[in-house]
C-alpha cells in the first residue's frame, strides 16, 4: 500500500506539472473579489468514498478549505470500510490564493467502523469502531486548467490520537479489547478537481 502512494506521488509531482505548465497563468483570470470553490477528491472517489470540499478565500493569502468524508460501505462477509471524516485546514498561498504553492495547518477528525479486509495487514480477523482526532501540516500545488476549472494535488503528516474498540471480523462479533493508541505519520493526501464558484 505505500508502494502504491509512493508511485503515485512520483507520478503527481513530476508528470502531472510538465502537462498542465503550459496552461499555467501566475494570476486569476478574473476580478480579485472573494473566492468560493467546491472540489472533490479523486483519490476518495476511487475507494467509493463520497466526498466534497468547500474552500473560502479569507484574504488574498489566505484561505480555508473543509472537505468532508462519508463512506456508508458494507460489503458481503461483513466487510466494512465505514467512515465520516472532517479535516479542516487553513492554507497560506506564496503567491495569491488559489495560485501555486500552498503550505496548510489541519485538524481532522473521524468516526470510523472497517473490518474483515484481506489486503490490509491487521484488519483480515477483526473489525475496529471507534475515532480519531488530532491534526497537522501540509503542502500542495494548484494548477489552473481554465478560468474555473482548478487541479490540486497536497500532502500531509500529522499526529491522531485513536480511541478503538476491536471485534472479531464476522457479524456480531465478540467484542477483543478496547485501547487507544498515538499515530505520527501521513494524515493527508489528495488530488483535487475544483470547480470555482465566484
């Protein structure tokens, strides 16, 4: 699974730049009122989860980003991938909001429910219900592919504090443990389609 993000952001950082660079401008295209964009993040999309951001100009630096994550799925055998997750990050721009380089402050947190699945090391025997919160920094880039029509790709580590209670994988399972446990690592990745709203 790290392999696999790895590849993906070799690919996003290097490919993806030298495609869009042409289209790049290094301002808006239109008048420098308050920004308004929706996006969605694509990578969640691949994995089923449904997912929508609003992010906010707050000056022309600055601006605040909340996307929220709701993944209802319950597959065959009990499988699970449920979540609803919310990462609020406010960005600082290099240039001017919605332009370029950005470096971000999160926080997030999430109520989650995943079990029974085979490919993830720990989650194939039991299922885990419980949440998280912490929070973290990030960077990003944000290419303009036409006056509303936006791509952004970011990354992010962090800290989450977990509070779990651990099952075993079949339907009603008897409940294992309870614990907690502290998690420094990546909190955030992302390859965002934005659509700007005004």
């Amino acid at each position: 699974m790290r392999t696999r993000i790895i590849l993906i952001f070799i690919l996003v950082f290097t490919l993806v730049p030298r495609v869009i660079r042409s289209q790049e401008t290094t301002h808006r295209l239109y008048d420098p009122i308050p920004r308004l964009a929706v996006k969605s993040n694509l990578l969640y999309d691949i994995t089923l989860g449904l997912n929508l951001g609003i992010e906010a100009k707050l000056s022309k630096r600055f601006t605040l980003d909340v996307p929220v994550i709701y993944n209802p799925i319950t597959f065959g055998d009990n499988t699970k991938w449920k979540n609803l997750t919310v990462q609020p990050e406010v960005r600082y721009w290099l240039c001017e909001s919605f332009v370029g380089h950005f470096f971000g402050l999160h926080g997030h947190y999430s109520d989650f429910n995943v079990g029974d699945i085979g490919f993830i090391s720990g989650l194939k025997d039991h299922r885990y219900r419980g949440w998280l919160a912490g929070g973290g920094v990030s960077w990003g880039y944000h290419w303009l592919l036409s006056p509303r029509w936006s791509l952004e790709a970011t990354v992010g580590f962090g800290y989450a504090y977990i509070d779990y209670s651990k099952f075993e994988a079949p339907k009603c399972g008897l409940k294992l443990e309870e614990g907690t446990q502290h998690y420094v690592g990546p909190t955030k990745i992302g390859i965002n389609l934005i659509y700007i709203i005004k």
